[in-house]
C-alpha cells in the first residue's frame, strides 16, 4: 500500500510503499478515508516536533483520520463502519492513564501520538488501531470526518474552561479565539454555531480580501487585525472577554489573555510555543488573577470521550461553514499540494479511497 | 461603644468612642467576641489597600469577626447564637452577584468590604449586619470563631482548583503552601488534617527556632526555606507539586508554580502583589501549561457557602494545632498588641467580651 512518509527536518513528504498492516487481537484494519493536515504536521515535517518510530528512519505522517473498517478482526466493530482514530497510544503494554480512559492526561514518555511521537501515523491506504480508539462517525460525515480530531481537541479544551468555572455562575457572553487557522475557525464556529456566545471575536494578522477573515464574518465574529490591536488593548478597543481560546501558541498570549479576560473569565490554551524570554509586569497579572478570579487552563490532545463529542459538534456545524473552512481535499496523486500553505488555504485533506 | 479604627497611611490604630449600632430591617445586632488581624488589615493601615467610607475619615478596621447575636430584631437568628459575618455588602441596594449568593465573584466597583473597601469593619463592641451574612458557629467553636474568614478564603480556593481538574482524574498526593503566615499554616493544616494529602510542603524564609516551622514539622510537613531552594527548583529537590497553594502574594510565584507543578497539577493563588516587572520564559511556561495540562486559578474572598464549610473545617482542626497557631488574643486596653509583628507572632486576635 502506499503511505505518506517523511524524514523530519530533512525534507517534504514523500509517497512509500508498505505492507498492508496485520491487525493484532483486539485491532481492526480500517481503510483510510481522508487524513486532514495541521500545524503540528508541519512541525513534524520540519523536525521542531515529534518522534520517529524505534528503529523508523521515516515516520509516516497524519492524525487527523477518518476510515471505514475493513476488517473488523473480531471485535465489537462492522465491517464498512465509518470511524475517526484517536491519536495516543501506550508506549509499551499500559499505564493508569489509558487504563482510565485519559491518555490525553498522561505525561511526556507515558503516551505515543500516532503521526507525531514515535509512532507511524494514518496517512497510508490502511491502518490498524485498537478497537477501542476507534469512534464511530456517522456515514453522511465521512467525508468531512477528518475535522473530528481537530474539533476534539476544543471540546477538551472548553471542557477543562468550563471545569475551572463550574462552581460558580459562568454563561459567557464574549469569547474570542486568538488565531485564525483552520483550528482557530472551527472553534469559532462553534463558539457561533453550537455554544452560541453572544459575541465572538477572532485575532488574526492579514488583510482583507482573506478567506479566514471572510469565514469569520459570515459567521457572525468580529475580526481584529493584531498588527492594529494587540491582545492588551482589545477590552478598550472591544469588550473584556468571558472565554479565550489561545490557539497560535504564541509565547506571550497567556500573560496578554490576563488583560483581555473579563472578571472571573477564563483562557483556554492550546498552543505550544518555543521558549521566549520577555517581561511582563508580573506583578499586575498576578493581582488581576486573584483579584477577579481569573483562571488560565492549558490542554494538549484528547480522549474518546471528546472524539464523540466533536462528533456531535461536526454534525451540529452547518454545512456551509465547513464547505468554507475545507478548502481543498487533495488525492494521492497531487497530496503535496495539501501541504502547501498560504492565504488561500485553510484547512486541507489527503483522500485516500474515493470508493 | 469603643471601636478601632485608623486614618489609613496616617498611624496606627487607636481606639474611638462610637454609638452602638441600630439594626435596620432584616439586619442583627451581634455583640463582639473576637476579631482576628491579618495582612490585609496591615495594608489597610498603611494605606496601600482598601478605601475609607463614603464621609468618614477612619475606618473601622477587622474582617474576621464572630460574635454573639445581642439582638435578632425579627430575623430568623436566636439571642445568644455565635455568628461570624461574611465580608463582602452591595455598594448600594445590591446587584446580580449578591442575589445569587456569589459576592466573592464580584468584580470591583460591584461590592464593600466590610474592614477593608468602603465599609466599617468589625472591630468595635456591637455591630449590625443583615442576617445571611451571619453564619452559625458551634459555641464550642466561639473562641476560634474569628479563623473561619480565613479558613474560607481557603475554602473557595481549594474548590475552585479542584474545580478546575473535576472533569479529571485528580487526587493530589504532593501539595505546598508557599507561605508560612498564618493563612500558609492554617491551610497547610488543611491539607493534613482534612484533606488528607500524603506529602505536605510550606515555603518560607525564616530560621530555626520558629514557632511557625514548628507548627509546620509538627504538621507533618516538610519546611522548605526559599533562601535555599526557590520555587522553580522544588521539584528537583522534592518533587513536582500536584497542588500549589499561593498565600504571600511575591508576584513572581504564579509564573514560578507553572514550574513547580507535576502534571496535570493545579496552582491557587490567594496572594495580593504590587505592580513589578520581570522577565520570564514566557515560552517555556506556555508551553507547560499546554503540554501538561496545568491551570492556575486566581481567587479573592469567599461566600456564605464557603464559610458555611470553614466552621465544618475548623472543627475538625485538632485542638492543638489552633493553640499553635493563635499566639495571642489581647483585650482592648492592650490591643496594640495584636498588631505587632515579629518572628514570634503566627495569628493574633483582639478580644472585645469576655462575657
């Protein structure tokens, strides 16, 4: 079969040829749909991230996947079902992470990530995965199933927000998403489209005419332009913020999320950035988080449990906001282009079988 | 009536003549046991925290009162009940927060601190407040009663951290106050004789022989000096903190604890800095937060609730640890005494009934 495969940091993705896999006990072989392409596979791509498999010179890339069982193997799943894999496994046998359903909790050298940390990835024709990793999406999603994982990881994210809040009275009203990437847009979304906040907002950094800019509006956000407001100056120029959502992972958005945030809001990080020495007035951060009862959340991956949830989101998200956000879903013969990046681009796909 | 009052930046306390209070509709007249000092009321005096009473130019100071109900003036509290009020009143007629019992989640501008912000205190022979403000303490309890403000400023922060990991598997087993005043010490207590956490830290920086590292060694936890080893190097020397308690309000310890915390962990933080610049690893700290799902919670004042679980916490104190921790509760004629600080002073008291 063929997979999609690179040597990081030493060039772009190539097509390679591997055997189909053999499912295991407990594993089922499923048929890749589409592998959808992120910023974490572009970090994988030029090394600043990840792990090769033990004893890969190559890893195969992709954990954004939606597939259709081929071969159940003797597990509860069906042949033909449609399904989205989790992302982390065990490095070796198990660990209490897993065991209760939390591998998104576990610590460094306690998981594998499929596409990213020591383990091959579901940009291949076939893949195997416990049965257990594998959640059912519903048939008319297929095609867009690849945007399960992606949402997943907002559904954790809002839920751990949305923890740190549940002892008080908390329905926010304003909510911004710093980042307009795919990840960025698909939360906005929701904030409009399945949360319904009142006002949302969406930091980005490009000129109109952009399509990311574009989504937001007809979405309903309002965008605002870094370069002319920074993340500080945004409850005078705008409102104070109930909720953020820092998706760039630019190193000085939490700190700056303490000025944005409203009394008793709460900033939901799930950007991952490279160290940065700055100042800040610490002192004035730390007042501000005590004394309006502030709170800051970081979250990395995603269970079971918010791959169900993401998707009853895809479901709940209209038709017309993903035709948006997907703009191109590439097959084997031209994947390079789903790893081109500029402006037009949101969000892209590899599709393996279009049977 | 005597009461203690201060011009705020201007000297110290001194003791002033007032008529006794009349209760209005819906509000009680409590006679004075104690009322507890503590930094807030040294912010207080010297003027860097807290605002005078519209037309007054003192303040009645103390926030941690109980007393006995002289008077019910029609309200549901007996003659002769032990009541420790809440802080917090509406600035006028009352708002949203007040009306659902959330007072402490007030943002500024939104509330009166009795003691502290706009509001006489407690610290006088009589006063008045509305009746559910007044919280039922045991009479068994009377003599400590004054510990309940300050055990439920830890109340609400411990539940607002636990809060924020409810949506996870979380039972702490390392946990460190950072801070050995009185506050750092009754939570420390806490985390012992309560919540029992297997391994207990507390930061300070005092030598031995101090009455509050005893208190801290006889807690069964582990003192750790911050001249000998600083926050982001606990885990090396100890271990990583699954808990983070912040109670000195050093404007660097938010930014410190993100380094201090296991995964997964949880950072309160009670403290009050000034405004100080720093650099930081901005990037590292971001990147720790995300990658090992830690939150810092910022929390300020406490509810009707959290008192109500302050008097369950202080009876379950052992007795011994609470004759530790009050080193002194000194009449009106030597109240002085209760403001002075040193090295031999964890928690004091003024004490205005005997009867």
């Amino acid at each position: 079969m063929k997979a999609i495969a690179v040597e990081p940091g030493a060039g772009d993705p190539v097509v390679v040829e591997k055997p189909v896999p053999e499912p295991a006990a407990g594993e089922a072989l499923v048929r890749t749909l589409r592998v959808g392409v992120d910023g974490t596979d572009h970090e994988v791509i030029r090394g600043a991230h990840g792990e090769l498999p033990a004893g890969s010179d190559r890893l195969v890339l992709g954990h954004e996947a939606v597939g259709v069982v081929e071969d159940p193997n003797g597990t509860d799943l069906e042949r033909g079902e449609v399904v989205a894999p989790t992302v982390r496994r065990p490095p070796n046998g198990t660990n209490e992470y897993f065991e209760r359903g939390e591998p998104d909790m576990a610590p460094e050298g306690a998981y594998l990530e499929r596409g990213i940390v020591g383990a091959h990835g579901f940009m291949a024709e076939y893949f195997t995965s416990p049965a257990e990793t594998l959640v059912p999406v519903p048939p008319e999603l297929a095609e867009l199933g690849f945007l399960v994982e992606p949402i997943s990881i907002t559904e954790k994210a809002l839920e751990h927000a949305q923890a740190a809040r549940s002892t008080v009275h908390w329905e926010p009203e304003s909510a911004i998403v710093l980042g307009n990437g795919s990840l960025g847009l698909v939360t906005l979304a929701m904030f409009e489209e399945v949360l319904d906040i009142e006002r949302t907002y969406c930091l980005g950094k490009r000129d109109r005419p952009d399509p990311s800019i574009d989504l937001i509006d007809d979405l309903g956000g309002t965008y605002i332009d870094s370069r002319e407001t920074s993340v500080p100056e945004i409850p005078d120029a705008h409102e104070p913020m109930d909720l953020v959502y820092e998706a760039t992972g630019y190193a000085k958005h939490p700190f700056d999320t303490v000025e944005a945030l409203a009394p008793n809001g709460v900033g939901a990080l799930v950007g991952v950035p490279d160290d940065w020495s700055f100042e800040i007035d610490g002192g004035r951060l730390h007042r501000e988080l005590v004394l309006h009862n502030k709170a800051l959340v970081g979250t990395v991956n995603s269970n079971r449990g918010h791959f169900e949830a993401a998707v009853d989101t895809l479901a709940s998200i209209p038709g017309w906001v993903t035709d948006d956000l997907v703009t191109g879903v590439y097959g084997l013969d031209e994947f390079e282009r789903a790893f081109e990046r500029n402006e037009s681009v949101i969000k892209t796909a590899v599709e393996f079988d279009t049977r």
